[in-house]
C-alpha cells in the first residue's frame, strides 16, 4: 500500500552552475544545514517527514504527511478561526470527531499546507517559497488522487454534463476550483440563448441588426449580475462567505504602512501604461502592414509576404507580454501585499491589460480604422511610396527581410538588376493604380476575423492545452535519455556527473541508502511522486483569461458575425472536458483554497459589459442598412451599407457614431440598476441560502452560549420567573392590594 503523503517540499540541494571546489563544499554545507533544519521543524510541529532523492540531480523531495491526532487540532484551531472572524462554522467547543465530520481531501491537504507556509505569527511554520529563510525549497505541491481523476475523466460518457458534480470537486480540489467549473459551467449555460438568437439573426435578418444589439446587451448585463448572486449563493451553501477575514499573511509579507502599497501601486500605474503605449503602436504598425502594405506589394514573393505580419505577431508580441509579465510580477511583489488573494488580484489586473489589448485591438482597428478609413488609408501610402523613393526602398528590404531566405536571394537580385536600369524600379514592385486598390480591400474583414478568433483560435488553443503537453514531456523524455546515453558513453559517467547531496535520513552509516532496499511498491510510487514533481504548476489564471476573453468576444463584437456565441458554446463543452483533462493528467494537483468569489474577474466581467454597450452602438450606427439615406459609394458597400447610405464623410459619421457610444455607456448604468434590482429578488430574496445566511451566525453564537452554561433566559418557564417575582416581591404591601377591581367593581354597581 503506498504510503499516505500530504505535501512534497522540492528542496534544491546544489546549484544548477558548476561551481568551484570550495564554493561546492561551502554549497553544500549550507544546503545540509538547511535541510537539518527543515526536518527539526517539521518532526517538532507534530509532522511526519522523509527526504527522498528526486529524479534529477540536486533535488530532494521532502515527504510530509500529517498524523491524526496533529490535524485534529489544526481542524479545531480552524474552527475556533472561523468562529471568531464571524464565519460560518459548526460549534467551536464540541470534540472534533474525524470519523463522523469526515475531513474532505481538499480540506485536509489545506489545512496541513496552510500550516506549513504560513508565517510563524499567524500560527504556522513558515516554510514557503519565497521566504529568505528557505532559499532552497523551490515549490510545494501535492499528489493526485489518480483514482479520482480516473472517475472524472470515464464521467464524461454519461449523459448529464459531463463531469462528476461540484461538490465532488470541491471535496478533492477546493472551493477555487469548484467555483471555476461552476462559473465555467454557469456561462456554458447561459450560452444556449444567446446562441440561439444569434443563428436565428444570422439567417433571417441584415446584419447589424439594432434588436440583436440590445439582446445581446441584455444578455450580457444579465449575466455579470446573475452570476454575482450565485457565487454568493454557492459561498453561502459551502460555508465560504467572508473567507477572506481568516486569510493568512503571505510569507514574503513585510509590516508597513498602508499608504505606503497604496504608493506603490499609484507608482505602478505608469509603468503599465508606458507597456500598453508601446504595445498599442506596435500593433498597430503590424496592423497597417498587414491590411494595407502587403495588399499594394506586387513585386515577386508577394504570396509569402502576406504571412510576414502573423509571423511578426507570433514571435514579437509573446516576447514583449513575457517581458511585461516579468516587470509586471516584480511590481506586484514590491507592492508588498498582505494576503495572497490581493496579490493575485493586482497581478490579474495588470496582465489582463495587455492581454486584453491584444484580443480586442485588431477587431477595433478593423471596425473603426479599416471600414471607415481604409480607402484614405491605402491613398495615403500610395502617395508616400510614390514621392518618397527612399521610402519605398526601405519598405521593399524590410519586406525582403520577412521572407525565407531562399525567396529573399531571388528578389535582392532582381531588385538590384532593375534598380540598375531605374532608380524608381522600387515602384514598380507596388500597386499604384487607385482603383485598382480599392478593389484589394476586403469588404468582409470584419467576419473573417470573427471567424477566425472564434473557430480557428479556439481549435488551436485546444491543441495548445491537450496535445501540446504530451509532445513536450515525449521530447523532454527523449532529451534525458540523449543525455544520460551520450553521458555513458564519454565514460563520464562517474567523473562529470554532479555529486548529489547525502543526508542522515537518506543513507546509513555503510552509505547504502534505503532506495537500494526498496520494493518494488515504493519504487512505483517513488516513480509516480517523480512524474508529477515534473509536472508544471497549475495556474488558474490562464483558465478564467480564457473564459473571459470569449466572454468578450461574444458581448463586444458578435454584433458583427451573431454565430459566434454558438461557436463559443460548441468550444465550452468541450472546454469542459479538456480542464478537467488538463488538471487530471498535465499539471500538478491544484492547492487547495477557501475563496467565496471569482476576485478581480467579475470586476473584468462587468467592464467589458460595460464596454459592449459602446462598440455595439457603434457598430450598429456604423453599418446598419438605411436603405433612406443617399449613397456616397465605397468598395464596402455591399458589406457595411451604411457607411455607403450617409451623405456625410466618415470623419462626421465616426464622430457622430463616438456620441452614440458615450451615451449609450450611460444607459448601461440604468440597465445594470434594474437588471440588479430584479435579479436580487428573484434569486436571493427568500431563498435558502438568504434564510441560512442570516440564521448561521446567530445559532452559532446560541450553541457556544449554551456550552459555556449561560441561560437563555427568553427560553426560561414563564412559572419560574413568577415564582421568582412572587419571592422577590414578598414583605412588600406596596405591590399585595391592587385597587383596580374594587374601582371596576364600584363603576358596576353605580351604572
């Protein structure tokens, strides 16, 4: 039977660099010492721990497991917690019985991680990364329960959704992921609706239609709000309502005053937007390349060019939002947040700026720059690469330099056979003839895009999470073997090698270890623990960016193609499957948290809701037909008639089109209002969890109060309290003779 383990502490013994003789041996002095200390600190906490060699060189990991009667009081010093910071909780003073209040899983490896890394004042150890007391420990993970994941991944044959039920995640994985899936699952649902309306606009009505619009608007606001009330529903039902009041402070936490982070984020604040300005010029100098320079390039190679800009943005932007990402942690740690959750929350929010920007920018500057401006645009660089030679040189070698070599070698010697005999051979590799131009622009470049974002991204962001991993670990599997073969065979095997790191509990006093001794059953499950210490961490922001990106993409802009909510909807079932997927087979088991809300995302949700009712107003005023108005004549007519049917130039309709925004964002705050207003009554008002929520805390308080013998004295026999009266009052004629009925009495007789 493999032995019960809670957490693995991955400890690295020695570094990475070949280092000197002296700086090893000092190295791995201060590794020993270290990892000496671990264990005194985790046997004396009342834990279980064993350090084992890892799968590569100068690791450890360190096997903690929790006795019984060591979480019985972490459970009972929980409660007690909870109680006290007016958490919903059963009676802190009963005897905690493991075997009738059945511990979950999930609660169980949180409450054994909690103590672990959390600082020695809020009552735990103080062993996390990130510490400068623990250097050393590279990460601390948990094992998967395979059986489990095994049953959650045959529950996707069944018939009702797909996966084993909430509470069945939240028992294994905790209340973040559970409420994951619920979010993921609840905007599924809400999916089905809009979808249908969509396909049903799609085919019967012109596009751009006014009343899809502000469907669509409805269906966004209404779900931002909805799902406000049921997470609070669901926080309520999982006793996790005001779970942020017993989080416990972030081990790199240090004391300051407030208005010090409250600086530092002021101070952030430019910096991010210095990253989104660069960003913002960045695509949108891609974007003119891509819609306008390659269309009027006709010289040879021009098939290759037009994938210079994908090729651009797929090497270009990730680079620049990994270098963001990495400015943007160090912000966030200078900040110095108390609490994980608001730490995680001011990183959210900056990633998904440019994150963000990135999504949404190209469909904006298709609708607003492409459509309206596109033929002014495109005359605009006929014009320059007519007076400007050098211009036109220089964009003709920058596009060179984008294309394969082989294709590069055959336009240089063109180009340089032409330019021999004209010195303005530059232009003739360009389309310079104006209406031969316009024809070049595409009047559906808006729907493309849609389609693409929604249908081909979405397969390819698919790939990315289920098949990609197993191409990544074959190739790193293939690696090691090239390595330790190439290794063996330079007979380096036992010189070039680097030493790992022995200690007192990993071999004995005849330097053989127990691994040499072991079964065949723990080395299977030494095996299984490597395997998933290789895994990458899970990280549950890149599942809810997805999810809120499409969101997005649905409320902004499928005003513009109205399929693509049912796009959406066909990607979430199978998102659905695919998480699940991901969490059982390619990552490390996620940590277990307590949280009674998406954070910073429902934030996100209710701004981009907000931003829906500006880009559909836009849009709709932009091209909707009128088929009253007089047309002006654009090679987009066909696709976006009512910029075609306005007497006005598009510099006066864009204006007049920002007007309608503005107001219509207005209009999204009195829609939110009513929205709220009858969605709290239909929802929260008199429901269980309203009525649970107000009861538990008092019941609570009643239960405690009995336990420590306090009366209740509105409970108390109305007899004893006269008898008690009766004594109190005796020797005291004041209150014997009542003269009330002798007085009703004489009224009697004298009527």
């Amino acid at each position: 039977m493999a032995p019960e383990v809670d957490l693995i502490l991955v400890f690295r013994s020695s570094s990475a660099k070949v280092l000197p003789r002296r700086d090893a041996r000092e190295n791995a002095r201060q590794a020993e010492r270290q990892y000496t200390r671990l264990l005194e600190i985790l046997k004396g906490a009342g834990l279980r721990a064993v350090g084992k060699r890892g799968e590569n060189d100068g690791q450890l990991l360190v096997l903690v497991s929790c006795p019984r009667s060591t979480l019985v009081r972490l459970a009972q010093r929980e409660r007690h917690s909870d109680f006290i910071c007016g958490l919903p909780t059963a009676n802190p003073t009963a005897a905690l019985d493991l075997d009738s209040m059945s511990l979950s899983a999930a609660d169980r490896l949180r409450l054994v991680y909690t103590y672990v890394t959390s600082t020695i004042t809020d009552g735990g150890l103080g062993i996390a990364t990130g510490s400068s007391n623990w250097d050393r420990i590279e990460s601390v993970m948990m094992l998967h329960d395979n059986k489990f994941n095994e049953e959650w991944i045959r529950s996707w044959t069944r018939k009702e959704l797909g996966f084993v039920t909430l509470t069945e995640i939240r028992k294994q994985f905790g209340e973040a992921i559970a409420l994951y899936f619920a979010f993921l699952s609840y905007y599924t649902k809400y999916l089905i609706f809009i979808s249908a309306v969509g396909a049903h606009f799609y085919f019967f009505h012109e596009a751009y239609s006014a009343t899809y619009s502000i469907v669509l608007l409805l269906w966004s606001t209404t779900f931002v709000e909805s799902w406000r009330i049921r997470q609070r529903l669901l926080s309520v039902r999982w006793r996790t309502r005001g779970s942020f009041r017993v989080e416990k402070r972030r081990a790199q936490y240090e004391r300051s005053s407030w208005w010090k982070k409250d600086l530092r984020m002021m101070a952030s604040a430019p910096v991010i937007m210095l990253f989104v300005a660069i960003l913002a010029a960045l695509l949108f100098l891609v974007f003119i390349f891509e819609a306008f320079i390659t269309d009027l390039y006709t010289g040879p190679g021009n098939r290759f060019v037009s994938f210079a800009p994908t090729i651009i943005v797929s090497l270009v932007v990730p680079r620049f939002l990994s270098i963001y990402h990495t400015y943007a942690v160090h912000m966030t740690n200078w900040e110095n947040h108390g609490h994980q959750s608001t730490h995680d929350a001011s990183l959210t929010i900056k990633s998904f700026a440019l994150a963000g920007l990135v999504d949404y920018l190209g469909l904006a500057l298709s609708a607003f720059v492409y459509v309206p401006f596109g033929e002014e645009t495109m005359a605009l660089v006929q014009r320059m690469i007519e007076k400007e030679p050098a211009a036109s040189r220089k964009l003709t070698s920058s596009l060179y330099s984008a294309l394969p070599s082989r294709a590069t070698a055959k336009l240089v010697t063109a180009t340089a056979t032409t330019s021999s005999k004209n010195s303005t051979a530059g232009r003739s590799f360009w389309e310079m003839d104006v209406m031969s131009a316009r024809k070049k622009l595409s009047p559906t470049r808006l729907q493309d895009q849609m389609f693409a974002i929604t249908v081909t991204n979405q397969a390819v962001n698919a790939f990315l999470e289920i098949g990609l991993p197993y191409v990544l670990r074959a190739v790193a599997v293939v690696r090691r073997r090239g390595l330790r073969s190439g290794t063996s065979a330079n007979g380096t095997a036992s010189t070039g090698k680097k030493k790992r790191v022995s200690f007192e509990d990993e071999a004995g006093k005849d330097g053989k270890g127990p691994s040499r001794e072991k079964g065949s059953e723990e080395r299977a499950f030494m095996e299984e623990v490597w395997r998933q210490v290789a895994l990458p961490p899970y990280e549950l922001f890149t599942d809810y960016n997805e999810m809120v990106t499409q969101f997005g993409y649905v409320a902004l802009w499928s005003t513009i193609w109205p399929l693509a909510p049912l796009m959406a909807l066909t990607n979430n079932w199978f998102e659905l499957r695919s998480d699940a997927f991901k969490i059982a087979k390619h990552v490390r088991r996620p940590i277990p948290a307590r949280t009674d809300t998406i954070g910073p995302w429902l934030d996100t949700l209710q701004f981009l809701a907000w931003l829906a009712f500006l880009t559909n107003s836009a849009l709709v005023y932009l091209f909707r037909p009128l088929d009253h108005c007089k047309a002006i004549g654009t090679s987009l007519d066909h696709s976006h008639k009512h910029l075609a049917s306005r007497a006005a130039g598009p510099r006066e309709i864009l204006a007049a089109a920002l007007l309608v925004a503005l107001g219509a964002s207005h209009g999204y705050i009195l829609v939110r209002v009513a929205v709220r207003h009858v969605l709290e009554r239909l929802m929260w008002r008199g429901s269980v969890e309203e009525r649970e929520a107000e009861s538990v805390e008092t019941a609570v308080k009643e239960e405690y109060l009995r336990n420590l013998g306090v009366a209740d004295v509105a409970s108390a026999g109305v007899g004893e309290i006269a008898e008690a009266d009766a004594k109190e009052s005796e020797g005291d004629s004041f209150w014997i003779y009542d003269e009330g009925m002798d007085e009703l009495s004489r009224e009697t007789k004298e009527s």
